[in-house]
C-alpha cells in the first residue's frame, strides 16, 4: 500500500458526497471541478484506482446500489457449501488462514499476549492493524472514527494484552491482505464468542462483489430467529475488510450500520463490485 491509495480513497469519500447531494448524475466535467481537478487526471485516478470511468463508478456509489446489489448478487448462505464458498474453498480463494483464540484465551482477556500494531494507508483511508505471533488479529478504519477512537477500540477488546508498536512485523501481512503480497496467505487470529466466530466463518462465504442479509446469516450459523445477535456480532467483527462484514445489510436493502462509517461501506462495496465487473 501506498499513500496514494489513503489519498484514492478521500477522493471517493469526496465524490460520494457530491453524489449524494446532487439530484441527477453529475458529468465527468462536473464532478471533477467540485473536487478541484482536471477532467483528465479526475478520470486517471479513477481508473487507477477502480478499473471504471468515473460515470460507470459513479451507478456503484449510487445509494441505490445496495439494493441492485441484494437484487442481482444476493448469496444464499445455505446453498454457499454446495457451490464451493465456504470453508476450506472460500478460504483459500481469499488466500486466508484462521484460527480462533481458545476459550482460556478469551477469558483471559489477553493476559500474557502480545500484540503488535500499526498504521498503514489502505484503499480506504487509514488502518489500524493489529497482530498476534500467530497472525492479524484486528484491522480498523480510521477515517470516519478517528484514529484515537479507533485505536481504544481494537485495544479494548484484549485489555490486559501488552501492545508494541511494530508496523515492520506487520507489514508482510498487510501486504497480502491489500494485494500486494502475491500468494501468499494471510494469517488470522480471531478472538470472540463461539457465536461470533460462526457468524464471522459464515461472512466468509459471501463472494467479493456480493451481499447477504442477517438473516441469511442467522439462518446459515442454524438459529434463524437470532437476527438481532447476529446483528451485534457482524459489528463486533474484529478483521474489517478480510472479514467482510460490509457484505451483510438489511433485507429492505438499506445498508444497515457499519462500524467504521457508512461512507467506508459504501466505499468497499462499490470498489468491489465493480471490480468484479471489470
């Protein structure tokens, strides 16, 4: 990752806003000079950064492109198995590699575990990431939140860890999980409930450029009726991005909350689906 990627991504929270408060679609011309540049290199970073002209994103960021989403790419989550999303399949499309904290770990609350983190510029602003020995245990956007805010809340969730300021360990990892690590896998390590880390290994098998609702979720970890604590525990997910839980939004196709900002989800999931457009 590079700072022109953080850089990338404030000119889409930009666009989103002029998109937003305009009434109809606004013109290349347009939309660049409202964001202070050329048409050219307005076009140029759009490219570089998505695959599409600014036009072609500008239906991505629309705010009815949620429920295009739910209407045209919505994964039904028991079916996931049957068409090789989930599990080991899902895992190694996404070049990941889990493991969950044990139960002594988790009532620990950290106790004896170090943590090591880092900032790094991401296609959507700045990141928080954090790591065990074992692997990335917590990636937070810091864009919307703040970067304090975001740091006591990824910190919080093991409050008696030793914390270590280590990019360079980190970077490796954050490499591949951004793109820029070839092959090779990405190492995690989730702490949580056991109900939270089934609803987590279920956000994993929701194929990049689509989305689910949590109700499918709820009804893919086996308790239909839990929608609400599904709820709760897709924003309690720890590993923003990898685990995707910008995918799960609400059955009126509204997008529901996010915990790093509605503006980054909506960012990520125009990113991606157009992507997987290219």
């Amino acid at each position: 990752m590079t700072q022109d990627s953080c850089y990338h991504y404030h000119v889409m929270r930009r666009a989103i806003e002029e998109i937003d408060a305009a009434p109809a679609p606004l013109p290349l011309a347009e939309l660049a000079a409202r964001l202070d540049m050329s048409p050219a290199h307005f076009q140029r970073l759009f490219s570089r950064w998505v695959g599409v002209s600014p036009k072609r994103y500008q239906q991505y960021l629309a705010l009815g492109h949620a429920k295009a989403l739910l209407k045209d790419r919505f994964t039904t989550l028991e079916t996931a198995d049957a068409v090789g999303l989930s599990g080991s399949g899902r895992l190694h499309d996404l070049f990941l590699r889990w493991e969950a904290m044990s139960p002594g770990d988790y009532a620990r609350a950290g106790a004896g575990l170090t943590v090591r983190w880092g900032w790094f510029d991401t296609f959507f602003g700045k990141a928080l990431v954090m790591g065990t020995d074992t692997g990335i245990c917590g990636i937070g956007f810091a864009e919307e939140n703040g970067g304090a805010e975001t740091m006591a809340d990824l910190s919080g969730r093991w409050p008696k860890a030793r914390f270590v300021e280590d990019a360079d360990a980190l970077r490796p990892w954050v490499d591949t999980a951004f793109g820029a690590g070839g092959a090779a896998r990405t190492p995690l390590h989730l702490i949580g409930t056991p109900m939270q880390i089934k609803v987590w290994e279920a956000l994993l098998a929701i194929p990049s450029g689509h989305v689910t609702t949590y109700s499918e979720i709820a009804g893919a970890i086996g308790n239909p009726k839990a929608v609400r604590a599904v709820g709760s525990a897709v924003g309690r997910n720890p590993v923003s991005f990898l685990i995707p839980c910008h995918r799960a939004i609400r059955k009126s196709g509204d997008l529901g909350g996010y915990h790093w900002g509605l503006p980054v989800k909506r960012a990520i999931l125009a990113w991606e689906a157009a992507r997987a457009d290219a």
